[in-house]
C-alpha cells in the first residue's frame, strides 16, 4: 500500500467521501463501468463533446468517458481529497489534454451558461436537492445538449416492512455521508427532469449486478489485471488499518456494511431497488 500523505488524525477527521478517496475507492456507483457508458452513448456523447461530470469523486468516470469517447471532460466535485486524486488519475492515465478536475458545488458550477452538449451525475443528484441542481445543470448546458443521470432509485408502493428496513438504510447513508440522503421512485426522477423544463425524456429502470463483462472493462480501464489486483489488495490492507486504527472509522463500516445489504444484499429488500440512467435534452 502507499504511504499516505496525511496524518491518522487528518484521516479521521475527513468527511465520508474524501476519506473513502483517500482510500483509494475509484468509484461509487453501483451499475459501474457499464451504467457509465450505456449513459454517455444515451447522452449521444461523440469526439466533439464538451462534458461535464458533476460530483465527479476521484474521477474514474470522467477519465474513461474521455478515454472511450475521446470528448474532452471536466470534472468538478465539493470534496477536496476526490479532486486531488482525480487529477492523480488523470495524469497518471496521461489525459490532462482531454480532462480537467476542479473543486466546485453542483449548485453553483463555476461555468458561464450554454458551456456544455452534455452533464452528467452519477450517484450524486440523489444527495441534493434536484430543483436546484438540475435548475443549475440546464443553465451551463447548450440549448440542444442533454443531461443524463445514472442515481439509485425505490420502487413506490412496497410493503411496510420492506421500506422500514430500506428507511433504516437511507437513515444510515444520510449519517455516514452527512449529506440528506433518501430513494426517490423512477416517477419522482422523470417528474424532475420534467420539471427542470427538459424534453425527449427517458428512464431506464436497472438492477444492481456485477457482471463479468463490468470487471473486465474496469480492469481494461485501470491498465490491465495486475494493476486492478493491486488496488484491490491495497483497499483491503487500508480499509484493515483503518479500522483497527479509529473508532470512528470502525463504526462507519459497519454502519455502511449494514446499509449495503439492505439496499444491495438482502433479497427482501434489494429487490425494490436500482439505479436509473435517465436522459432529457434542454430546449
Ligand atoms: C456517491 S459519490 C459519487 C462519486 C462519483 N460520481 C462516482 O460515481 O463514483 C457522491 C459524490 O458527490 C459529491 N458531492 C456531494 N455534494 C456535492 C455538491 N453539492 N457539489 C458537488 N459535489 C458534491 C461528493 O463529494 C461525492 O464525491
């Protein structure tokens, strides 16, 4: 594992998702690579697309749209530690000629109006209040560009006991991350799109699974198997270290274990819940 170059104590003290980049997580979103792409090509993202990744974490989305795609990408997220690494990434991978990472808030992107063809969210608009954020994101679009989200959804109308335990899960992501955290139905995702005044609006319904196909592509993105292996070793060792080292970090893995598998794990409860990739275009 890499030496960190913060002290236990910075660690500890670091929000949810700066710390899980510290980490080393490269991504959040539970459709992966796979979900990421099958967004772009509905966003109909080409070679000459300007794209913007709101809340964009350590940039591992960002760096393989642009890698795929060969569009030119920024980046922008609130949390500190995700932007350093994802410029990291982004060197790393040799792309600082196709993408840029900046610190920034999805309510007030840094952008003029009409900058973008494209926006994307993954696993982020679900944190945020999506009058604002969406008001935000068809201002820095250009007329005709489409905003696409790829967020987790619930369904609506599930039996009691079933959406109490998913209640307790939405309880303990909003506790861990500190940021308000609750499902919306595929309904309430389309109706806000609607809402922010777009058109050509799509909601594709999508079940959590990770497929051969996924691990592949990510390991393909990563620079190959060995390099794929290694990161997986290295979140094991740190994420060990971690725990054994910080109460507060302890307790936050077992609360987000316990959040996991009600919402990803348990049949029972799983079985309500996925992710969406939603697209409209700005008038
Ligand atoms: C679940 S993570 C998803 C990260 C990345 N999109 C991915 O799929 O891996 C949520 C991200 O949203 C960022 N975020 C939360 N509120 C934000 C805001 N108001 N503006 C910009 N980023 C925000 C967090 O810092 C975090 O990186």
């Amino acid at each position: 594992m890499q030496e960190s170059d913060l002290s236990m104590k910075e660690i500890d003290d670091l929000g949810y998702y700066d710390f899980m980049s510290q980490l080393g997580v490269p991504y959040f979103h539970v459709g992966g690579l796979t979900s990421t792409k099958r967004l772009a090509e509905l966003c109909q993202v080409n070679k000459d697309s300007k794209v913007i990744v709101v809340g964009c974490g350590t940039g591992f989305s960002a760096c393989f749209v642009a890698q795929s795609f060969g569009c030119s990408v920024v980046g922008v997220d609130i949390a500190e530690v995700s932007i350093r690494k994802a410029k990291e990434r982004a060197k790393a991978a040799d792309l600082m000629d196709k993408v840029e990472f900046r610190i920034g808030d999805a309510y007030d992107l840094p952008f003029e109006p009409d900058t973008f063809d494209v926006v994307i969210t993954e696993f982020v608009s679900q944190f945020l209040d999506t009058n604002r954020a969406f008001r935000e994101f068809v201002r820095v679009l250009k007329p005709g560009g489409m905003v696409g989200i790829n967020e987790m959804y619930r369904d609506a109308n599930i039996p009691p006991a079933a959406e109490e335990e998913i209640m307790e899960a939405e309880r303990i992501f909003g506790e861990i991350t500190q940021l308000p955290f609750s499902l919306p139905s595929p309904e309430n995702w389309e109706q806000w799109l609607q809402k922010a005044g777009l058109s050509d609006i799509h909601v594709y319904k999508n079940k959590v699974s990770v497929s051969e196909k996924d691990l592949k592509l990510m390991s393909r993105s990563m620079g190959g198997f060995g390099k794929f292996a290694r990161l997986f070793m290295s979140l094991m060792i740190g994420m060990t270290r971690y725990t054994l080292s910080s109460k507060k970090i302890r307790s936050r893995f077992r609360q987000l274990s316990k959040g996991k598998r009600i919402l990803i794990r348990n049949r029972s409860t799983s079985k309500y819940v996925g992710y969406v990739l939603g697209v409209g275009r700005k008038v």
